[in-house]
C-alpha cells in the first residue's frame, strides 16, 4: 500500500503500563496505524456495532484484537461496553484505544465528543494517551500509486491525579 509511518512522541510513555488512548479518527484505518505504532501494547478498540454488520472481515479481526462494539443508540448497552473497556484497564490486562468523536470527520477537523467517551479514564484512574492522527484518508486514495506519509503524534500522557 506504500505507506510510510512517522510516529512523533513515543518517548513520553512507560510501555509496561496499561492505559486508555484517545485519537481523533479519520478513516476505517486508523485503528491499523494505532497498532503499528503501539505494538508492544496488548490494545482494544471501541468500535460502533454497525461494524458487525457492515465490515464482517473487520468485525472478525476486532473479535481476535479482544475489541468491544458499542450500541451508540441503547444508553444501557453502551454503558455495559464502556464498564468492560473500564475492567480491562483497572485489572491490567489490556490498553484501550477510543475514538471520542464517534465518527470519521469527513473535513479532518476535531468534532464534538460524544457523551461518556472519557468516562473510562475518570473511573479506572489510568494515564490517558492523547495521540493526533494526520493523512490517514489519504491511504486508500494513494494506494498503490504513490506512497502515503502517514503521521502519529503522541501529544502528551496525562497521569490521573488521586
């Protein structure tokens, strides 16, 4: 797919910890960059149920990754999602990654947070890994023409304050 990482940052985090990544989301592969960069780290994704449905080839590799659907149109169920996203960092087993917009931005601005996406950091009391993704949109339109730069900057960890 000629795609070339640049990761930015990486530096500002302890790689035995687990802890909660929040990105912004620009494309169905931004959880593939995620991972490239963080591969040391046992990571799940909160993906919207659609995916079960809509991508069956993506839902199956999430199911492998140990990832969590979330119904964004049921306040129960999704709350019983981000419980287990909770569960998997206080016991250690497992980072999570969330995309807090709930949405790809079709501009490549930040959009609105959806409601309770952050909810995991207050309760499980983990670092939060902010990271900025640049370019992704432009793999699948480059793809096999040219080769794409694609960018993860690692903003900061903000460590919970107790």
């Amino acid at each position: 797919m000629r795609v070339e990482f640049n990761f930015e940052g990486l530096d500002k985090m302890d790689d035995n910890e687990n802890m909660l990544f929040v990105c912004n989301h620009q494309h169905d592969l931004d959880p593939a960059v995620i991972i490239s960069a963080f591969p040391d780290k046992k990571l799940s994704f909160i993906g919207k149920k659609e995916i079960l449905v809509e991508l069956p080839f993506i839902a199956k590799a999430m199911h492998l990754l140990s990832c969590l659907f979330i119904d964004r149109e049921n306040d129960r169920e999704g709350a019983k999602t981000i419980i287990t996203a909770i569960k998997y960092l206080k016991s250690g087993e497992r980072s999570v990654a969330v995309f807090p917009e709930g949405y790809t931005s079709k501009t490549e601005e930040l959009l609105p947070f959806r409601n309770g996406s952050l909810k995991m950091a207050l309760k499980s009391k983990k670092p939060v890994a902010v990271c900025v993704l640049h370019n992704t949109k432009r793999i699948t339109k480059n793809m096999f023409r040219r080769k794409t730069v694609v960018s993860l900057r690692l903003i900061e960890v903000i460590r919970p304050e107790f």
